[in-house]
C-alpha cells in the first residue's frame, strides 16, 4: 500500500528528477575534496546562503553540533530556547561533544526575545561560565517564524557582547517564504547556519553548513572526527543541488496546503486549530475527545492508508509536503471524523 504520510516533510520520496541526477551524478571522492557535484551543491548552497563556504553533511543535527563544536570550548555556555531542536531533540550531544553547557529560555510562543538572550549573558566572573555561542532557529517547530527584523535585533546584542550566533535553519527556506523575503535577508544575521536540504526539500539525505572559509576547514575536520567523511557523496549532493534551485520553489504550495487544513480542520466542533500560527507547513491541533480515542486514532488512520504522529502533549501535529495533496487532505479530514 501506499501511504498518504502526515508524520512529517522528512518522509518525502526523491523526485523523479532527482532519482535520474543521482543515477548520472559525476562523483569523486569528497574527503579528498575532489568530488565535483559536491563541490558544486556546497558552492550553490554558499551562495544562496550568503557565506564564504559551505559543506555538505548528513544531518541537520550534525551541522548544528559541528556549529557549537567549532564555536565554544569544553565549560562554556550555549543560549538556546527550551523548545529548540538543539535542546529537545539531539539526543544531549552538546553535553557528549562539546562539554558545554546549555542556558535554556522559555520564550513566549517559542519567539525569541533579544531583552531576554541579553540578560542572559553571563558576566566575567570566577564563578560563571562563559557565553560563547547564541542559537536561534528559523522557522521554529511550532509551526512560527521569527522576523528578519527580529532576528536582526538579537544579531546587534551578540555583536555588542562580542558573540556568535548560529541559525538552525531546518526549514530556513520555508520562513523565508512565510516572510516573503530573500533568505540572506534571515541569514546576514547569524555567523553560522545549518539548511536541511530532506525537510520539506525532498532530497534522500542530507543538509549544509555555511559559514566564513575559516570556520567551514575547521568544522570539515570535526566532521571527520564524527565519522562524517564520506567518499563518491555526489550521488547525493546531486539530489541536494534540485533541492536547493527547484524545491525551494514550491514551498508556498505546502504552506498554502497547510492553511487549507488547518481550515477544515477547524470546521469539525471538537477540532480547535490556531489558524495565525501556521505561517509554514506544520499544523497544530487538539480534538476534545476522550484520550483512549485520541490514542487508537494513529492505528485506525492507518489502516486507511493514513500515517500520523501521535497524541503528545495535549496537540497533534501534521505536515504538509510535496507528496501531499489537497485530495489528501479532505480524505484525511473525513477519516478524522470517522474515528470518533
């Protein structure tokens, strides 16, 4: 069966085009730096970016833990939001491979507040850390963005203190279409920034790091040290270098898709969906129904061909990406209602 996938917009299938780039790819060996499609996606990607390099990576995970590697020593401190993917969802590897220390801040609706990251900075004193790297994120995993002005304001108090910054940009290209700007626009705030080129971009695998050409040599070697060297890796940085000039293209067909959604889904009485925060392709719900309900939900969706996360935290979260449409969409509405 062929499943119609919610779960998220990492579960996209390779183009069709990309399957017959990665078939003909021109490939060398990348940690001797003579594979030329990769050579090709990490200049594009460097361009698009607005740094001096970028690098091609397995993960997004792995581009921000080479970011913190390569911007602080054992003993500092990191400022992160609470809800940031580097804080909830990269398995403790700041502990594990930087040995730094992470300043979590609850910020309102996760939007990051420059007054708050400043206050946070901690003074030179015997007794502290030092604070040596501030990570933002764009767009952020509650389905918001943070504005270019913003963003631009928490720049000016790095600056100030002398500090960093690194973008954990999974979905950059998703918030700088929900803001209708270029993406140097978001980027020219921030030292360093990670692109995940499978979230919502369709690529196999795969993201970059950019940053200034110094930053980039040092990060290659820790990438190495990570086991992250990798050999004929133009198979796959073909796919990435579509991802980047034609998929980047199409994402307002997600966001629109997932305002559709959100809208049907607030048609249903017992269905509560906050129609201003999906300003990307994530949607966010709670369903007023019993929880042994909620909880066989998944299953009986699935048995219709239907894959969706689970009940967490009180909301639902479903995603919308390039193998969705918007027949999907109204079939999944209707088997929705058919669980309760």
């Amino acid at each position: 069966m062929k499943y119609i996938d919610f779960r998220s917009d990492t579960v996209t299938q390779p183009t069709d085009e990309m399957r017959a780039a990665m078939a003909s790819a021109e490939v060398g060996d990348d940690v001797y730096e003579d594979d030329p499609t990769t050579n090709a996606l990490e200049k594009l990607a460097a361009e698009m970016l607005g740094k001096e390099k970028a690098m091609f990576i397995s993960s997004g995970t792995m581009g921000n833990q080479l970011a913190i590697m390569g911007q602080t020593k054992k003993g500092d401190e990191i400022i992160v939001s609470a809800d940031s993917h580097i804080m909830t969802s990269e398995a403790g590897a700041t502990a594990l491979l930087s040995g730094a220390n992470m300043c979590a801040l609850h910020f309102d609706k996760t939007i990051p507040d420059p007054d708050m990251i400043e206050k946070a900075i901690r003074g030179k004193n015997v007794h502290y850390p030092d604070t040596s790297l501030i990570c933002l994120e764009n767009a952020l995993a509650n389905g918001m963005v943070v504005s270019a002005e913003r963003m631009a304001e928490i720049y000016a108090v790095a600056k100030r203190h002398n500090i960093p910054v690194h973008l954990d940009g999974a979905r950059l290209f998703n918030a700088a279409v929900s803001l209708n700007v270029p993406v140097t626009e978001l980027t020219k705030s921030c030292d360093t920034v990670t692109c995940c080129l499978s979230k919502g971009l369709c690529a196999p695998i795969g993201a970059v790091l950019a940053g200034t050409e110094e930053f980039v040599r040092a990060a290659r070697r820790n990438r190495k040290i990570l086991g992250g060297g990798t050999r004929q890796s133009g198979i796959l940085a073909a796919a990435g270098i579509i991802a980047l000039e034609k998929m980047t293209k199409r994402l307002h067909v997600d966001h629109e898709n997932a305002r559709y959604l959100a809208h049907k889904l607030n048609e249903i009485e017992y269905i509560h969906c906050d129609e201003s925060a999906v300003q990307v392709n994530i949607v966010f719900c709670t369903i007023d129904k019993p929880r042994e309900l909620l909880d066989a939900m998944p299953d009986k969706l699935l048995k219709k061909g239907i894959k969706v996360g689970g009940y967490d935290d009180g909301k639902i979260r479903f995603l919308t990406n390039n193998d969705i449409t918007r027949e999907h969409i109204d079939f999944l509405v209707e088997e929705i209602q058919k669980c309760f």
